[in-house]
C-alpha cells in the first residue's frame, strides 16, 4: 500500500493546510487474475506542502487535493474510483461527498479514506468485506466503515484495510485467510476488529496479503502471509497476530508490496525483506530473505515504499529512487530494465512522497502537482492517455 517521513505524525496537520507480480511467488486470492500485477498499497503518500497525500493501487491512483477533498484516476469497473460510475479515467475526478479528508488509500479494487473527525469512509468492490460496512456489496461512491473512529491514517490492500488510531492501536477489516488483519482468527470481517497486542502505533500499512506497523519506539510489528518471509521475523510461516521483525532498530515508516515489505529507519538508510525475484529488495540480489536487508545506494532517505514487484524511495533532497521490476518503466529511468539496486527517477528533484501500484508509482512534487510513471493500460497515470511511460509525466488538472 507509503509518504513522508513523517506520514504518521503529520497525518492531522493536512486538516490544518487542508505482469501481476512476478514479485509476488504466493499464491493470488479471490477471483479477477486477469489483470496483471499488483500493487501496494500501503501505497500512501504524505506530502510537505500541497495536497498531501497520494496513493497507488493495482491499477488506480488517489490523491488528497490541497482543500481536503481526493481524487482518483485510473482503472474504475469495480466503482474505486468514487465517483458515481463503473467507468475509467485517464484524467482525475473527485470523489463524491468526501470532504475534511486526512488520508486516502488505494487497494487492489477498493479506495479507502480517513476524515478529519476520526471516522471513515470505503469505496469499490466489496467481495471480502474490505469496504468496512457490515456489507458484501460494492459501491461506486463513499460508504461509512462501521464502528471506526478515532481513526488518523488508513492503508488498503488487495482485500483488507486497516487503520490506525490516534492512541496507537490499529483495527483491520475485509479478507483474512492468512491472518492479515492479525485479530488472531482467519476469518474475513466485512467490520473492523482489534489487531491483536499492537500499541503505540506510528505507521500501519497493508501490503497485498499481509500488514506492518512501525512503533514509537522504532521497532516494527509484521502479520498476515508469510511465504516469501515478508513478515521480516525469519521464517516463511504465515501469522494471524503480529511477530517482531528481526534486527530491525530506528524505523520511522514502512510499507508492504505484493509479497514483500521496506522500511525507512531515522538515519536515512532502508531495510526491505520478502520477495526478491525482480530485486525488490534493493541489496543487490535475486534472493528471497525473510529478514531486513540494507537497501543499497540510499542517503537522506525520508519514507520508502513497497509495490506489486518495485519499491521506491524519496530522499530529504527530493530526489527520488526506485528499483525492482521495470517491466512497465515503473522505475521511472527511461527504461524497461529490472534493477536490483535503486535508479534514479528522472528528473524528479523536489519529491515530497511517492507511491507504488502495481506496476505504477507516483510522486507529489513540493509545488503540489502530481507525477506518475510506468504501466498505464488503464489511465493510472493521470495524463490523459493510455500510454505506458518510462519517465515520469504530469497529472493533468491536479490538484
């Protein structure tokens, strides 16, 4: 499903200024393979000035706008678009009726966002529950998720969505067979439950079938599929209650992908662990790791975020780094080369944050204008075309 450093201590002052993956070796779950990829989702994005706020799913993107508000471009037949219709758009629209917003999430088929009084608010398909309602049904336009409050940050991924609350606890909601919303049980909740032992909470984000959280105190909590070792505790054994991360000291933000997870630690550098076939990791290797691994090449690194099969970074400069698949030119070089070491994403050079989708990412530059790179089969991009691009390229009518 991440942002800025500080996407977690400064998700309430927005109120204030306003393919699939051949990373991913688990197995898919429920229906639709047909699209490639996958994404992250926790894909949230947190931006210094501007809108403050942007997020990759598979194959849609959302961003909060500068007045609260989001809007979302992208692939839209499931309604994760919010804007009243089962249509796609290459260009952003706004979501119906949402305004006051602190944090939006784009998943696999379904958008989530968080509003300024704690409360909540689900779109799209809603097949496992992951709109949060009490409901199976989808719904192209916004519907309240039951019972949530106190809420200040969400992040959704392929079928579940959590959200973390300002005392420091988490709820998550939608599909659950391998423990990914860590209640201790491995049954679907279409209404939020408690994550088992989570306290002082910083940062909770949802990868595609599995879910972190970084803690005050810079350690960081992994639950949900565990196959490719993306729950960081040493093992490829699956988890309906959060495990420690092993060896991992000093994280301020981390992000789960298709089947692995990064985190940004305080003196700049990265860690990833899961899933290596396309490099996602960062080390310089093909090979899976079920414990953190330094990304290479990484200074100043503020908040790093984990796609289907890529991963990105933003640096304290607001240059911006991915590596990983490429496939798509979601690395943002001008190619369609994999790397397993960071590139250099072209020509962005005052980056706030940056989001991963499947096989897309996206960045807010300082000015609060959007950028978007990589697979466009559905308008992810936001240029008003379907054209795929290897560099980064404006999102019109934004904000």
């Amino acid at each position: 499903m991440q942002s800025t450093a500080n996407l977690r201590a400064t998700s309430l002052v927005a109120i204030l200024t306003a393919v699939f993956a051949t990373a991913c070796q688990d197995v898919l779950r429920p229906v639709d393979a047909t699209t490639q990829p996958s994404f992250d989702l926790g894909s949230l994005a947190q931006a210094v000035s501007g809108a403050s706020n942007i997020s990759g799913g598979e194959n849609h993107s959302c961003a909060l706008r500068p007045n609260a508000t989001v809007a979302c471009w992208g692939k839209g037949d499931d309604g994760q678009l919010g804007d009243g219709t089962f249509a796609n758009r290459t260009t952003p629209v706004s979501v119906v009726g949402l305004t006051n917003v602190v944090s939006v999430a784009a998943g696999r088929f379904h958008t989530c966002a968080i509003l300024a009084d704690g409360t909540g608010r689900c779109w799209g398909s809603n097949s496992s529950g992951q709109l949060g309602n009490g409901g199976v049904a989808g719904s192209p336009t916004p519907v309240i998720i039951s019972g949530l409050t106190g809420a200040v940050q969400v992040s959704s991924g392929a079928y579940h969505s959590c959200a973390r609350l300002s005392d420091g606890t988490a709820r998550c909601w939608g599909f659950n067979p391998d423990g990914e919303l860590g209640n201790g049980s491995n049954t679907n909740s279409n209404v939020p439950v408690v994550v088992t032992g989570l306290t002082s909470a910083i940062d909770v984000e949802a990868g595609w079938f599995h879910s972190c959280a970084v803690r005050t105190d810079g350690t960081a909590r992994c639950w949900g599929q565990g196959g490719s070792g993306q729950l960081g505790n040493g093992s490829t054994t699956s988890s309906n209650t959060p495990v420690t991360v092993s060896g991992l000291a000093g994280a301020v933000d981390i992000d789960g992908g298709g089947s692995h997870t990064c985190a940004a630690l305080s003196d700049g550098s990265a860690r990833c662990w899961g899933n290596n076939v396309s490099g996602q990791l960062g080390n310089g290797s093909t090979t899976n790791s079920s414990v953190p691994v330094r990304v290479r090449k990484l200074r100043g690194t503020t908040a790093v975020v984990a796609g289907g099969g890529h991963s990105c970074a933003v640096s304290s400069a607001g240059s911006e780094r991915c590596w990983g698949s490429g496939f798509f030119g979601q690395l943002g070089n001008g190619s369609t080369g994999s790397s397993s070491v960071p590139v250099v994403v072209s020509g962005i050079t005052t980056g706030s944050s940056v989001a991963a989708g499947g096989n897309h990412s996206c960045t807010l530059l300082t000015d609060g204008t959007a950028r978007c790179w990589g697979w466009n089969f559905s308008g992810q991009l936001g240029d008003g075309t379907f054209t795929q691009r290897e560099t980064p390229v404006q999102v019109v009518n934004f904000p």
